[in-house]
C-alpha cells in the first residue's frame, strides 16, 4: 500500500511551498488508495510553536488535506531514536564526538583557507583518545569513504553523488535530540512509508539519508523531489511575490478550492485542464506530469481561479462566509433586508474576492451616504429635479424590477436625458456610489420604504 507523509517544521505557519508538498502527497495517497500521514518535526527547539503547529493543522484543515494517520510528533519519540542510535553504535556503524565547536569552526576556517569545501574531517572517527573531561559529545554516522549513492528519483530521475562529497553527519546532539537526517530516517521506517515526496531543497540530503538506511538494514522508500516555486520574476519565492501563510490567504477571502486548483498547477499539469475540482485532481495525479523546472507564482491567476470559484459556489454557503465580514461592517442581513444568497447572486460575478463582495453588499443593508465629490458631481440641481420626480413616482408604482424599468424610461424621457442622468444620481442618491449592477434589479432588492427613505434623505 502507498503510504506518503506530510512533515513540516513548526517554526513557522504553512506557506505556499509547504501547502503544494502536502497537496502532492495527499494526492498521490488518495489516487493509489493509500494513507496519508501527518508527521510535525518538532526538533528545532529554539524555533518551534505550539501556535505554528496549530497554525498549520488549521492551514491543511481549511484547504481540505485530511490525513489518514497522525499527527505524530518527533519529540515524543525520543527513546525510539536513542535504540536506534545505541544499535547503530554497537554495529560499528556510528562513533562519538568529542569536538568542541570552537575545535570544528577552526577547522571549517582552515579549510575555506585552502580553498576547500567546510565539512567535518573525521577525527574522532577511529580515535583511541581517552574523550576529554567534561565534554558531552555528538553521535556522529559513519558515512561510508568510498563508492557513490545512487537512486532512480520519481521527479528527476536519476541521481548520483559520490561518498567522498558526504561528511559523517550527526545524529544525535549532545542533548539527546536528533538531528533532521537522523530523525527522518527513523520516522520514515517506522510509519512504512513508501514514498518520501519533498521539496529538491532536500535532494543532498537524500544520499546522507540512504546510506543510513542501508546501515540499519532497512527497506528504501521511493524519493520524488519538487522543483522549487519561484515568484513571476524568476527569484525565489519570497511575502514581496504574495507567499504568505495560506491562512493569511483564507482571511483575505480567498476560496479553498481555489486555493487546491492553483497549487496543483504549480509544476504540475493534467494536458491544459486549468479548472478542475480536487476529486478530477486525485483521478489525475501521477507523479510523472511533474515538471522538472521551477514553478512560478502567479498572484494574478489565484485571483482570475478564486473569481471563478466564487461564480460556482453554492449561495447558502458563501452566505455563511460573508455573513461576519458583513457584521464587521455593521451589516445584519439576519435582522431585515433582501435575502443574502440573493445579493450574493446579483454581485458575484464583479468580484475577486469575499471582501470585496462584502463591501458591495453593504448598500443593500444599510444607506452609505455619498462622498461630498461624488455629491457634488452628481446630485445637481438639474439631478435633484428628476430624483424629486422619482420618489413621488416610486410611492404608487408596481415594486418590481420590470415596473421600475419602465418608471425609470419615462422619467427619462420626460425630462430629455439619457438614461445615464437617471441610473447614475439614483444610484449616488441611494446607493452611495455611481456603479451597481441593473439600478430596477438593486431598487426592487432594497425595498420600496428603505429607497424612498433614502432619496427623501438624500434630498433635504
């Protein structure tokens, strides 16, 4: 059975990067019927959070990345990397470390002095030296001295790298807690996973990593390796192209499937489907429609996709969504006013995002008074005639959107304008704002008593 796992660092929240790796790999699980499994690598104890672990459970809970297993913790199964380690040892396959980091910066400054690459040069490897007093050492790998490690990558293909390129890794700091490499391995065997699918930031680890499987005796996982996302401009991706955290993106009114469909095609591709629905994704998804080259970040295209999935998405549902954005702006649509799902239908199409649509809505709730320049450009004198003719019009006729059009034609017609000095002062006088979608639709919505309200308002 596939198993593939989704291992983030909680030292920060979920960004773009992370959410594409744990897509891939829910979606390889899901397409083979596999587990998915949650793994947080909590190792890095200077950086990592309680808040950012719950910041990316809260990230994956949102784009809809259920896992199957998990979330397991590193720093939980200390003792099971100790046993291992203490095994390692007792093969001839691990030593202890006694170099201080005084010691190994002097020795990375000779190095870069003659020009070589900085990497530990083996001294306590094979050291009969009684180990200095007072001095916690370091497990450290015995990496093996010659030969090359090899493997068939599911992204790349085939990759080699020489041992002598490789230095002995630690495995376990002084205090006891792995390392990156060390832990990976172990975590990895022991919840059988299959298929390590990550980002090419991790390829020189792999060989480290495979050397130390070979050395417990362990059966290899698959490796597949993402190319990295870069922003529009071909740097790396960084908060100036947009990579925020994707809860961030949540809260800028951003549409989870949106959010699914755009990372999906972030290096790869399913022939030049561009809208597809996360299930037509898990059908799709083989890892060979990867591309070797680096994505690019297009923030314009989130935007052009989350237009189109707010098109789609069911009215009583983006009502849920936009019913808070609308209390913040002092806004109860629960209390009076047209039906929400019915604005929603009138005003979708013109937006990008939910606050943007929640700020449209607003008119509908309640009377946003016009700017002063607006005021002034629009509601002249000549204006004030027509909208005084109006609101004694609007007192006998039918409330209907075909009725109003009519009325708003022949008020038109009997004041020789065009329809324009009609539509637009009205919408000013009522709306607050030159631009609605139809004026008869928007007037029917907001209600004959609310509208006449307003323009008596509006015309004291």
């Amino acid at each position: 059975m596939v198993r593939t796992r989704f291992a983030p660092s909680p030292t920060g929240f979920l960004h773009i990067g992370g959410a594409r790796t744990a897509l891939f790999n829910w979606a390889y699980a899901r397409h083979h019927g596999g587990k998915f499994i949650l793994r947080v690598e909590d190792t890095d104890l200077e950086r990592s959070t309680e808040a950012s672990v719950q910041a990316i459970l809260e990230g994956m809970t949102w784009l809809g990345l259920d896992w199957d297993e998990g979330p397991f913790y590193q720093m939980q199964r200390l003792s099971r990397y100790e046993e291992i380690a203490q095994q390692l040892l007792k093969d001839g396959h691990a030593y202890w470390c006694y170099a201080s980091k005084e010691e190994l910066e002097q020795m990375r400054e000779a190095q870069r002095a003659r020009g070589e690459k900085p990497r530990y040069d083996g001294r306590w490897r094979e050291s009969k030296e009684t180990p200095p007093a007072g001095v916690k050492p370091v497990l450290r790998f015995k990496n093996p001295l010659e030969g090359d490690v090899v493997w068939e990558d599911l992204v790349k293909g085939e990759i080699c790298i020489a041992n002598q390129e490789l230095d002995d890794l630690v495995l376990l700091r002084a205090d006891g807690v792995p390392t990156y490499n060390f832990g990976v391995v172990i975590d990895d065997l022991d919840m059988n996973i299959t298929h390590v699918i990550r980002g090419d930031d991790h390829v020189n680890n792999t060989p480290r990593q495979i050397n130390l499987y070979q050395a417990i005796g362990a059966v290899l996982p698959r490796f597949g390796h993402l190319p990295m996302i870069l922003g529009h401009d071909g740097e790396r991706l960084s908060k100036r192209h947009g990579a925020v955290s994707v809860t961030q993106y949540r809260d800028d009114g951003f549409l989870p499937e949106s959010m699914i469909n755009y990372l999906s095609r972030l290096g790869w591709s399913h022939g030049n489907e561009e809208i597809f629905s996360s299930e037509q994704m898990i059908e799709w998804f083989e890892l060979d429609h990867i591309s070797r080259s680096p994505a690019r970040f297009d923030g314009d295209k989130l935007l052009w996709l989350n237009q189109h999935y707010l098109k789609e998405a069911d009215s009583g549902r983006m009502a849920d969504l936009l019913m808070p954005l609308l209390h913040q702006r002092d806004c109860h649509p629960e209390t009076g006013g047209p039906v929400l799902a019915e604005v929603i239908e009138l005003l979708r199409s013109r937006t990008h995002l939910l606050p943007e649509l929640a700020d449209s809505s607003v008119y509908f709730y309640r009377h946003i008074h016009a700017s002063p320049e607006l005021a002034g450009q629009h509601l002249t004198q000549e204006a004030r005639m027509i909208l005084k003719d109006l609101l004694q019009s609007f007192e006998a006729c039918d409330w209907n959107a075909v009725s109003l059009a009519q009325l708003l034609k022949e008020t038109a017609a009997k004041h020789g304008v065009k329809m324009g000095q009609v539509g637009i002062p009205l919408r000013v006088a009522v709306c607050g704002e030159p631009q609605t979608p139809a004026i008869d639709r928007v007037l029917e919505m907001i209600g004959r008593e609310e509208v006449i309200q307003r323009l008596a308002h509006t015309l004291l």
